[in-house]
C-alpha cells in the first residue's frame, strides 16, 4: 500500500548554508502559525545553546500539511561532530532536500550528508539557497554538485535530481533562474511530485525502527520512528528486537502515541504505515531498536554509527576550591550524569577507567565533547577535563594508526600562506587550491585530527576573523610523527590565596593574564600565558611592603592589562597534556595536573 497523503522528507546540508531557516518558511508558509504571530527566528533550535550558537545540535521533528498532503520534515545539524544524527534519521525519510549556499557551493558536510543519503538510495532535491547573496553564483554551483553527485557513484534517477532556487531568508523558491519569485510554493510542488510516497504493508505484524530518543523529564525516554509495516497502537502488545543484538526480545506496551503537527506532538490512539510516531511509556528504548507484533519479531536492520575520534577525561574535581560552585560534585553524580547522555547521543561513548574519580568520553570532535561538558555545567556539575586526545587504533602488523581529516579553509589571497605554512608544521598536506574571483582561495589539506586540536583559535587570530574552516573525517592512516601543541608556555600561581594588584603587575611583565585583582586562586592554577616556552610560577597574591618613607611615585596607581577572557573552547584549546580544564557552573580555572610544585618537578624529570 501507498500513502499518497503523506510525505517523509529529511533537511541535509553544510553549517550555516541555511536548513533550518528553510525549514521556518515551510511552517510558516504551511499556515502552522497565526496570523500576525510573533516568531523567533529559527524556531527548530529549541535548546540555549543552539540559539546562542546559531548551530543545530539534535535533529528535530515537524509537520506541515500542503494541499491536504502531511509533509513530515526533519531538520538536521550540519556539523560533523553531529554526523551521528544525520545518519540515523535518513532511515525515517524517503527523499532529502539538500541544501547548498549559492556563493559557497558543496563543501565537506554536504559531501557526507549526502554519500549516506545516496548509500541507502533515497531520492534527491538539490536547493540552491541564498540565491539573493551579491556574490551569489548559482550556475556554477550547479555544476559543482552534479560533478559532487558523480564523485559519490549517484545512479541515474539520483542524477536526475530536480534544482529549486530559494532564499529561504525572504521565503521564497523558482524552479528557473528568470522566473518571478512568489513563494515558497515551487518547493512544496517538488517535494509533493518527486519525493515518493511511504510504502508498507498495513496488513502485516507492526514494524517500527526506533531512528531518534527524545527525552522527558515527566516521562522518561520517548522513541521517535517511522512505523514501516502493519498498524500501532495504544495499549498494545509488542516486543523489542534488535538488529545487531540478536538476543534481545522483551515484552512492552505502547502507553501514549504521538504524531507530529507543526511544533507540537498530538497524541493519537493508531498510526498506519508511513506515519511519523514518537512512543512514550517504554523505559529502556533505545536507538536501533524495532518495536513488532509478537507473533512475528523481525529487525529492520540499521547501519552502525560511525565510531568516535577524540576522547578526553572527565574527572572528579579535586582542586582546592572544589565545591564550592557545583551543585553535583560527586564522582556517582558525573557517572549518572554521563551515562544518561548515552541514551540521546548515539556517537558518545563513556567507559570506567581504572579509577572511579574518572571517566574516559569519546565523541565524534572537539564540539561534540564542548556541547556536552556546556550542557553539564549548566546543569550544575562540577568536575576537571583533560586536554583531548585522538583514538589511535593498530592494524594486524602493529603499526600504530591515527584518525584522519580532509580540512577546508577558505581565506582571503593575503592570509593563505601563514595558513599552509601554520598548518604544514602541524603535519598537514596541501592537496588542492582554487581561487575565487572575490580574492579568496580555497585551500584543501590532509591532516591528522590531533594537528587541528587548539587550532581553530589561532586560525581565526591569523585570518583575522575572516576564515573559514571545514573538516570532515576521512579515515585512519598511519602514524605521521611527533607534534608539540604550544610554543609557549604556562604561569602558575605559586601560593593559595586571593589574587592583588601589585602582585599581578609584576606577572604580567612575564605574559598574559588570565585572571583579574580579587580572585581566588592556589598553588598549581595556570594564571597566564608565557612569552617564553617554559612554565614559570609567579606570585599574585605578593602585597607591598608598607614602609615609613615614601617615594615621589609610590602613590600613583598601578595600571593592570585587561585580562584575557577565554570562552569554554578556547580553554580546551589552550590547555596542554598535562593540565586539566577545572568546570564549575560559574568559572573555567586552567591547573596543572600536579599541583605541588616538587613533585611536578619530579614527574617532569622522570
């Protein structure tokens, strides 16, 4: 059976080439809000740090209905380090709409987003966005992702995709280059007459594969899937199986139903073959999982998550401040918290080390890990992380292997060469340069993941904001040498005690300051950076001697530079093997991970 009034479509695209502003002007234009309504921009990014950022994190859900057709959409992230989403969310949709910036044409997500889509053989919609840039140049970007649907072995009928130009920003869509912009309707007509409708049998013993957990604090774990065959319904019988875990079969019972109708979930008593459901009711649900009829228990199979890249430590705080800010200090409070994460992050994985004060974190990039680490300190968590690292694995000779990157920059023609130049000393390979007419240049490299760590900071300093760069994983290669992360090095507070004025006046002669007069610090915690390429320890918390004789300028006022203020990445960035990041809900202290000064002397020597 067919449902010809329905239709299951996912959003792919690179950062920033505008998904989820598209994915505004379907609601809107759909009629899912009031008239006159006042709407926030980007409304998918429902989380603070999405709508701070400007990024999507999770995937979302919605609906809209078009000529009596219910259109399900699924927006999704366009990071790498949220390539997980991606993946498992094309096994809901039957078609994709991929979505390319007019000026910047196909970069590395868009070519990852869309190898999977073309892997499991879904149908696609190519939509030129932001056709009303000034330096906009659709044609040629058309080409581009023909030669890009080429490169990835797309058949005939992918080929064959239709192009829509849209500028989703002022909510309009053409299928020609010279025709008269309205609307968003061209898009809704081609996603209607492309995109095919789901298929299954009603007939059958249900099948629904879980694709995405959402969580609740109310009621717990809630799955979101496509029921693929036969009919679900409230208060039915059914067994969880699993695909890649042949053992599992335990009996459950739908409790509430869910559709998805513009921004809301609306409960419903059954959903047929096609329907979008999200299932309460279900403690232990988890990605991967297909809910089925007893009398019939088959897995729809379901591809592996691609395996992390980077991992650090996460560890219970044992500074000398520690508890003093956090809510949740404890090292039962970090496990539970890490081990919730697991049931919504399907590319995270958290092992114990040989201690219980620490967590070993694996995700997919630095981001990945930063968001997390953001979300716990929020949440009221306090606890230390270590500078991340690359997953080395070994091929069958012993031959030590490392994850590797392809890196896009584009810049402007005058910054290039401190580019090859900053990333050739971190063992990168420059494979490709193209010039744009605008003075930019297209810069591709292949380079280790650990030659990226701590350098988008330094990067963004080079190019003085106006870079951009792109990476996407390609794969494990071997083992390209040593690399030293910082050429300079650490001050470190020599005594505990509140930092004053006149003795941050002498530090910061030696470099700069990461902290201001009046501020906690102790004995290990990193206050500067160095000029030189050695650590030195300074005093802060020295006050003036106070004497009976008074010079011509001893009462003038000593005259501090502003200390660096540094976000949460540039922390991470900055600190070195064998320092530790502090987390509290309201500071980030960088330390050494060795407090005592003798025995860091010590550890150093051996």
């Amino acid at each position: 059976m067919k449902r010809e009034d329905v239709r299951n479509i996912a959003i792919i695209a690179h950062v920033d080439h505008g998904k989820t502003t598209l994915v505004d002007e379907l609601l809107k234009q759909s009629g899912v809000f009031r008239t006159g309504q006042v709407v926030e921009e980007r409304v998918m990014d429902s989380n603070d740090i999405e709508r701070e950022r400007g990024i999507t994190i999770l995937s979302k859900n919605t609906a809209v209905y078009y000529k009596g057709i219910k259109i399900n959409i699924i927006d999704t992230p366009g990071h790498a380090d949220f390539g997980g989403e991606v993946e498992r969310v094309l096994k809901m949709v039957n078609g994709v709409i991929l979505v390319v910036d007019a000026f910047e044409g196909p970069m590395p997500q868009t070519k990852f987003v869309l190898k999977k889509a073309l892997e499991l053989k879904l149908p696609v919609i190519c939509c030129i966005n932001k056709i009303d840039r000034p330096e906009a140049r659709p044609k040629e970007v058309i080409d581009e992702v023909l030669d890009l649907l080429i490169d990835l072995d797309a058949d005939e009928d992918q080929l064959d995709c239709p192009f829509v130009f849209a500028s989703a920003k002022t909510g309009i869509a053409i299928l020609e280059l010279n025709d008269k912009p309205v609307s968003m309707e061209p898009l809704f007509e081609t996603i209607i007459d492309y995109i095919p409708a789901p298929e299954g049998d009603e007939n059958a013993g249900t099948q629904v594969l879980i694709s995405t957990i959402d969580y609740n604090e109310y009621v717990g774990r809630i799955g979101v899937g496509k029921v693929d065959n036969g009919t679900i319904r409230v208060n039915q019988e059914c067994v969880i199986v699993n695909h890649h875990d042949p053992d599992k079969m335990r009996k459950v019972k739908i409790s509430k139903l869910y559709e998805f109708d513009g921004l809301k979930k609306v409960e419903v008593n059954e959903a047929t073959v096609g329907s979008i459901v999200a299932i309460s009711g279900i403690s232990d649900i988890h990605i991967g999982d297909t809910l089925c009829s007893p009398e019939n228990p088959v897995a729809i199979p379901f591809q592996k998550i691609s395996e992390p890249t980077i991992s650090m430590n996460f560890i219970v705080n044992d500074s000398p401040l520690a508890g003093q800010e956090g809510k949740f200090v404890t090292s039962r409070h970090l496990r539970e918290r890490l081990f919730r994460e697991l049931n919504t992050d399907v590319s995270l994985r958290v092992e114990e080390t040989d201690t219980t004060e620490a967590f070993k974190v694996s995700g997919r990039g630095e981001l990945h890990l930063s968001v997390l680490i953001e979300n716990m300190r929020r949440e009221g968590y306090e606890f230390a992380v270590s500078k991340a690292e690359v997953i080395y694995r070994y091929d069958e000779n012993g031959k030590k292997l490392e994850p590797m990157e392809e890196c896009y920059v584009d810049v402007p023609d005058d910054y290039s060469g401190t580019v090859i130049q900053k990333l050739s000393s971190r063992k990168g390979e420059l494979k490709g340069m193209n010039s744009f007419g605008s003075g930019h240049t297209r810069l591709i490299f292949s380079i280790p993941s650990r030659g990226l760590i701590g350098y988008r900071g330094e990067f963004l300093t080079d190019t003085r904001g106006e870079g951009i760069m792109n990476t996407i994983f390609t794969g494990y290669e071997p083992y390209k040498g040593d690399l030293s992360y910082r050429s300079q090095g650490s001050l470190i507070a020599f005594e505990s005690g509140e930092a004053v004025t006149y003795g941050l006046f002498n530090a910061q002669e030696r470099g700069a300051l990461f902290i201001s007069a009046g501020e906690k610090v102790y004995a290990g915690m990193v206050v500067g950076q160095n000029g030189k390429a050695e650590d030195v320890e300074v005093n802060v918390c020295k006050k003036k001697q106070l004497t009976n004789t008074r010079s011509s300028s001893a009462d003038e006022a000593l005259r501090l530079t502003p200390p660096v203020e540094m976000s949460l990445e540039q922390c991470l960035e900055f600190i070195d093997t064998d320092e530790l990041l502090e987390v509290t809900p309201k500071s980030l202290r960088i330390r050494k991970k060795i407090l005592d000064s003798l025995m860091r002397k010590r550890a150093g020597r051996k």
